[in-house]
C-alpha cells in the first residue's frame, strides 16, 4: 500500500504521467484500497512543478505539461483510495498541492520540513483551482493570507493553520501515517468513497468546466517575457546553489 | 419556552410530524421568541433517524419519510425562534442534524455524550444538505474527515472542533442554555430574523431547488439490496444488545 | 504610506467621497505600494456609516449615500495596494467593514478596542456583502453567531475568532503595522495582486450583479417608519451621552 516517488522528486511531465498511471492501475486493482504517499528523496517531500518544463519551451509543451499537472490533481483530489501524506522533507508548491489532496497529513516535526503554496515567491500565481483546494483546507482567510505571501510553514504553524493533520517527530512518521490508514480502512469503502465524492465533487467540476480556458491561460501567462526571465533568473540562482 | 421531544427520541415519522407541527405553532404564537431543545430521555438527545422507518418498507413510505426528514430540517435551520440545543446525552447521525440547525449548543462534559454524523459507520451516507449544515458549521475540511470517518466527538473534541458553542457540567446544561437564551432575547427580533434568513437562506435554497430529486435519491439508495442487508444486520445487533 | 482618516471618523457622504478619491491616487502613484490605515481621533478607529445621513433624509439621499458605502468597500477589497488595518480605538460596524477589507489587521490591547459588526443592536441589518466579507476572514458559524448578536469582541476574543491577526501593546501597533507592511512589500506586486485578485473578485462579482437592487432595498428598508424611529431614538441617546 505504499507508495513512492521515483527518485527526482520535482514534478517533470514525464513523472505526471507515470504517476497518473500507477494511481490508475492501484484504483482499479481493488485489492488496493489506500495509499500512503511519501518520498524516497531525503530532505524532499517533492519540490513541486518541474520549471524547466516551463522555461525555454514552446507553447505547445507549455499546454501539454500543465494539462498533465489537471490531470495528476484531477485523479488525486476524487481519488477513490485513502491518500495520506507522509512528508519528511520541503513540501513548497506542488509538492503542497500534492499533499492537500490527501485524505490526512503526517508532517515531522523538522523544521525544514515547510509547507505551503509559495508561488508568488516566484513572480508565479497560484490557479484557481490550487487556491480551491487550500480554501477547502485552511478556510478563505488562512488561504488568502498563506497564497499572497506565499507562506512556507514550518511544522507547528503547519499544524496550527491546518495545512496538515499531525506533526510527529521525523522517526514516527511512516508508523503514524500506517496508524492512521488502519482508521481510514475501518470505515466501509462504499458509504466513504461517495462521501468523499459529494465533498470534493463540486471543487473538481470547476475546474472540468472550464479545463481548456485553464489550459490557455497558463499557457499565455507563462510564455510571457517578464514571467520567462524571472523563471530563468530563479533557475540560474539554484544551478550556482547547486554548483 | 422549554420544549421536550417525547420519550422516544429515535426520530419516526410520527414525531418528525409532530415535531414540525410543534414548531409551527411555537412560530405563529408571538408569546414565543426561543426554544430550548433537549431531551427528556436520559442518555440520550436523540438517537437520530429511525432505522426501523428505512427498512423493510416500500419505497412510497421511503419516500414519505424522507419528505418528513426534510421538512424538519427546513423547518429548523430557517426557523425565526431562537433555537438552543441543550445536550445531555449521546447526539448521532440526525440527533446531531437537529443540534447543528439550532442557533447555539451547549453539551454536558460526560464521555458518554459523543456527537457527530457518523452515517459512514452504518455503510449510509449524509446527503449534501446534512454536508451543508455541517461544513457552515465546522468548515470545509473539518467536515470532511468527520464525515468520511463517521466522527462521533467526545465533549473537549467537540467543542474545538466547533461541533458544539460550550461544554459545561452535567447538571449545568440547562441553566447554560437559559442565559444563553437571555442573550439572544436582547437582541431586536426583526434583526436578527432578518439576518438569520440571510446566513441560511442560500443552504435551504440548495436543497429546495432539488427537494424531489433528494427524495428519489434516497429512496433509490435505501432501497438497495446490500444497503438493506447492512441495515436489517445493524438493527438485529442493536436488538441482541437490549436483549 | 501611512493614511490618515480626518478627524471625524464617522463615514459621512463627504468623507467616504473624498477616501475614495485618495485611494484611487494612491492607487494609480506607481511610487506608492501599500497604505496603513488608521485613525487620529484618539479612542476611536471609525464609528461607522453616519447614522445622519440615513436619517430624516430623502430616498435620493439615502441612493447616493449607499451608492458612496459600497464604492467604499469595491476600491478596498480589490485595492491592489496592501492595505493594513492600524486600529487604536474601537472599531464598530462600517469601521470594522474597512478593517476587514484589508490585507492584515493589528489591533491594540485595550479592552476600549471593541471590534465587530453590531448592526443588529441598532435594529438593522449588514447588508449581504458585509456578510461576505466577514465569512471570508472568521468563517460561516462564527459569522452567523457575531451577526446574529452584533458581537463587539473585545482584544483577546478578536483575535482568537480571527477578526483580527495581531494583537499587541497600544504604543506597538504603528511599528507592528510597518514591519508586516515590510513583509508584505517583499512580495513581487504582480503576483501578489493577482492572487489577491483571484481570492476576492468573486466576492465582489456577487454586490456587482446586483448593486441596484441592492441600494433599492436599503433605500426601503431604511426609509421604513419603525426604522427611522429606531435610529432616531439612537441618535438622541449618543446626543443626550455628549451632552
């Protein structure tokens, strides 16, 4: 029941689809009924989307990818499987995403391990359909705040605003997070899937509604200049971190 | 200004009836301006919707039942009495309904008075108007993981979670609840009527858009083989229990 | 930066024209980026809407000067400065209604800082986009409770139902104010306009689809004789208190 990201954990297209496969394969094999995501990366829950699919790319790659990045919410936010979260590592942008679609959220009690939807941070917004799915989690004005400011929480605030469920320290993670799938799996699959569904329902038709319009957007928003330069500026500073 | 439900608090058709025409009187007599909901049955506020009313029957009673059910609920949640649920006893499935569409809760710090829609225990589910009245209450994901996991909170759970106002001493709940009620009287009618109208109004609407499509829903789903199957084993237990 | 309201803080029609003049050249100075509200009345951040001018006036009157108010809350809630709220003194009704349109709310420590939507102790009514505004920051029970009773909360209740974000020392709000402001300012304006933007307009859309008709129902409702009475008994006690 255990789920891993390969191990480059920033969000490439390549790594969408696999991903979409695997949670396609483990929802229709019903001897699956949850699963816990976590990372084999250390220090890294996942660092979110993979810019360079967004930087120096042609327009068409730019739809491509953040169709697959829908389609990688899409699945997650209705999923009929029991996701939780294991994070003991960063978790900025759409790493958070990731774990907001989860059904519960073990963080550790590191303080590296921060949380949050940190677009602005990059000269970048949030779509509306993140700002949903934190809306849904940490209420309006928690979300507001958290989404201008591009807020990383550390575990206690975290915990606090309600971005995650649980903070334990780092060795206890795994255990809690099984602990807390033994919980889930008590309930009956049918009574709690439609549950699920009639709570999250209505967030996912928004986006279904209007998918293509989404689609150009990013596509437009992203290929403009100003927005490239800052990306490659962004991608520059991490090669010399790096280097 | 104190109103009693009857010995039996399980909710039959016969006293949703009654309940409604209760209250209907209480609304059209000037002399009342608020009424105190608590139980004259020890233990017990109310033990929710009555199984035996949804199983083993045609769907035409199904469906009348399911009309009285939402009609209470209506009834309830745009009601222009102050409405204060005193909470003494155990408070499920639609006991908890009835507490949630009151103005204020009071419950008494006994372990034994847990509260919540704990509907995904017996394989049902909550329709999308108890989804409603419990996310206005406790927000989007508090409602969520208590809905899906059938919560049924203990009194210091209840209280954070914002399931309940105030947990007070067993032999408290009444005395509470009266100057609770003092507080909401000194308040003009007119307004706080009005405003009340405004913070319900758009939920009510929601299901009053939908009413007959709710009541084919549930008479489709109770009707079903394996959600009756569950039922009929839920009730023997219960009567292996007293017995 | 720093804004002051003049010495009156009642929002009389004059007052409300000439604010929403300043903010809009506040707005379009490129070398402005943020605003600190606050009050140099001593003990008071804003009384409010100006009880006179919905008083013994005629329809056109109350037409224009409600037609003021809500040009008021549309500059603020979508200002794209950072607006943060610096609130010394009490802060009823309209008074809480711009505080709770900006980005960040610093509230004094001093149980005279009353902060809250009282409108239903006048005998009338938020109208729905003050509601709107007030679920967005502390959520739809807290909402429905503070409308409901015109709660007026004191520092510490402020700040735990989330009206306000910080509570500190009296002599530390104007500092508290400018180092949030600092960190405010060290978001890239684009992006964090565009998520304020995305977070907001939806709330603004709802007055913009209806804003005619939402000046006819104040103007008949206001105009109605048990309303007038009421504000003019009102009225006369604040005259017969100063004198």
């Amino acid at each position: 029941m255990k789920f891993k990201n390969p191990p480059v954990n920033s969000l490439s297209l390549e790594l969408l689809t696999e991903f979409v496969i695997s949670l396609e394969k483990l929802e229709n094999d019903k001897t699956f009924r949850g699963v816990i995501l976590s990372s084999d990366c250390p220090g890294v829950f996942s660092a979110g989307l993979d810019l360079t699919e967004m930087c120096g790319r042609n327009p068409a790659h730019y739809a491509e990818y953040w169709k697959a990045v829908q389609e990688l919410w899409l699945r997650l936010y209705l999923s009929n499987l029991v996701l939780i979260a294991a994070i003991s590592g960063a978790c900025p942008a759409g790493g958070c995403l990731i774990s907001l679609t989860c059904d519960y959220r073990v963080l550790a009690d590191n303080p590296k391990c921060l949380i949050g939807l940190n677009e602005t941070l990059l000269g970048i917004i949030a779509p509306f359909w993140f700002r949903d799915t934190l809306v849904n989690t940490i209420g309006h004005r928690a979300a507001e705040r958290a989404l201008q400011l591009g807020l990383l929480f550390p575990p206690a605030e975290a915990l606090q605003v309600g971005m995650v469920d649980q903070v334990v320290p780092e060795d206890q993670v795994q255990s809690t997070a099984l602990s807390v799938m033994a919980q889930w799996m008590a309930i009956p699959d049918h009574a709690r899937q439609l549950t699920k569904n009639m709570m999250r329902k209505p967030t996912v038709d928004r986006l279904l509604k209007q998918r293509d319009a989404d689609i150009q957007n990013f596509v437009s928003f992203i290929s403009r200049d100003s927005i490239q330069k800052s990306l490659q500026m962004y991608l520059e500073k991490l090669k010399q971190k790096k280097g």
